[in-house]
C-alpha cells in the first residue's frame, strides 16, 4: 500500500479568525499573496500585510493541485510568492522587508528609522532563521527520551540568547513599536504550544522560578504576552485543532524516517 502523503490530513482551508482575513482578501487585486494557511512562514508576510493595511488578493494553495498561475511564477510552488506588477517574489523575510520599501506610505513602519536599529533587525532575524528555527525543529523532530533534554536546553538557549538582546522594557523586541523582527519571530511563538502536547512540555520555569534566569524569561514572558494579544497575529491564525495532524504527520514522518536509516545500518547499506 503506498503511504500517505504527509499532507494527507492537511485541511483545505482556513478557519476562525484566519477564514474571515482570508473572506476579506478574495476579491481580484494585483497584488497577489499565494499562501498556505497553515505555514509560519507564509503567516510572517500575512501579518505583515495586516499590520500595515496593504490591499492583496489571498490565494490559497492546494499541495496536490498548484494553481498554473503559481507555478508560472515560481516553478517551485512554494509559498509564500507574492505577485507585485506581474512578477514573482518569494522567501518570507525578504517580502517582509519589500512591503516595508514598496509601500512606504502604509503604516506602522516595521522597520525602525534608526540604521544602527535597522542593522540589529537583520542581525537577529538571521539569528531566527539560523539558530531558532533550527532548534525548534530538532526539538520537535526528536524521537524517545535519550537525548530529548539536550534538544529541549539547545532551543531554551537560544531563546534566552535572543530575549537578553531585547529593549529592558518592551514589550516588543525594539521596545513599544511592533517591528519586523517582531514579525520574523511570531508564527513560532505562537506554535509553541506542540512542544506541551508532543514532547511533554516546552521547559520554560513557571515564573518566579527561574532562578539566575528570571529576569530574561519573565521579559521573554511579556514580549509572548504581546505577541499572542497583536491583531494582526490572531488574524492570521487558524483553530488549533487543524494544525495539530500536521505536527502529528510531521513527528510520525521523523520516526519512519529514523527507523529506515537504523536499519539500512543495521544491513550495512549507506
């Protein structure tokens, strides 16, 4: 029997306050974004969009069915690919960063104004992107108990590392403006909810039980607080219960995929 795709349990569509962003968004515009609603990094542009109240036209991809008009853009089919003036742009933080310089005119301005500021953005969204997410996903990915604490301290750390880099009183990263590093951040902070329901808890010390680390996590604290209260985060946010067969799909592919290569070992094959 042919195993299942690993979209297989995906659903089709967005729901809760997602769906009404996305009823919104349907209308022919020029500016097209192509989206899966179920992708943190597809959400990064989203809530960009929102936060700065660009009119576009969301578009919906079905893994199995890419619309032609998607693949002639970008004969990957990945998402997101924004259409602008009927061209293709894609990778989540560069669109994020082309909303802010292509519609100067809509506010907030998620860059800070700043160059010295402006420099820090990028510093640590590579830091997201190369350290964070990396870890969330080894993490996430582990399988048994042998070894789980040390991916679970790695992505503590980083988050650590990032909060201490944060303005003293926030809430935000840069302090009270939400910003484009805000952005980067904030489809992972507000998924870290499968760490409790598949790897027996995220780690983070409940507060006042922090010891040498209270501080950075009770400033991490506020500035996750923040990040879950935003508008345009909860609008680009679908109902729990659908994200939780992707994480399923995604922890069973990593165990297969484990076990295929112990036995490979096991028979000598490379």
């Amino acid at each position: 029997m042919a195993k299942a795709h690993p979209d297989a349990d995906l659903h089709p569509e967005a729901t809760g306050p997602a769906a009404r962003t996305v009823k919104a968004h349907e209308p022919e515009h020029s500016l097209k974004l192509y989206s899966g609603w179920f992708c943190p990094f597809v959400q990064r542009v989203w809530i960009a969009l929102e936060e700065k109240h660009i009119q576009y036209q969301y578009i919906e991809v079905n893994p199995y069915h890419k619309p032609k008009s998607l693949l002639d853009l970008n004969p990957r089919g990945l998402v997101p690919t924004l259409e602008y003036d009927n061209k293709p742009l894609y990778e989540s933080t560069v669109l994020v960063e082309f909303l802010e310089e292509a519609f100067p005119d809509h506010t907030p301005h998620l860059q800070p104004k700043d160059p010295y500021q402006r420099a820090r953005t990028r510093i640590w969204t590579d830091f997201v992107t190369s350290r964070i997410i990396p870890g969330y996903h080894r993490f996430l990915q582990h399988q048994g108990e042998d070894g789980l604490q040390e991916k679970r301290e790695e992505f503590l750390g980083f988050l650590k590392e990032f909060t201490k880099e944060m303005d003293s009183e926030g809430p935000y990263f840069n302090g009270k403006e939400f910003g484009a590093i805000d952005v980067i951040l904030a489809p992972w902070a507000v998924r870290l909810w499968v760490f409790d329901h598949f790897k027996g808890g995220l780690g983070i010390p409940e507060k006042g039980k922090g010891g040498d680390d209270e501080t950075t996590w009770e400033r991490w604290r506020t500035w996750s607080e923040a990040i879950h209260k935003r508008k345009s985060v909860i609008e680009t946010l679908s109902e729990r219960e659908h994200y939780l067969p992707i994480y399923q799909r995604y922890a069973e592919d990593r165990a297969q995929s484990e076990l295929a290569k112990a036995t490979r070992a096991g028979r000598g094959v490379p």
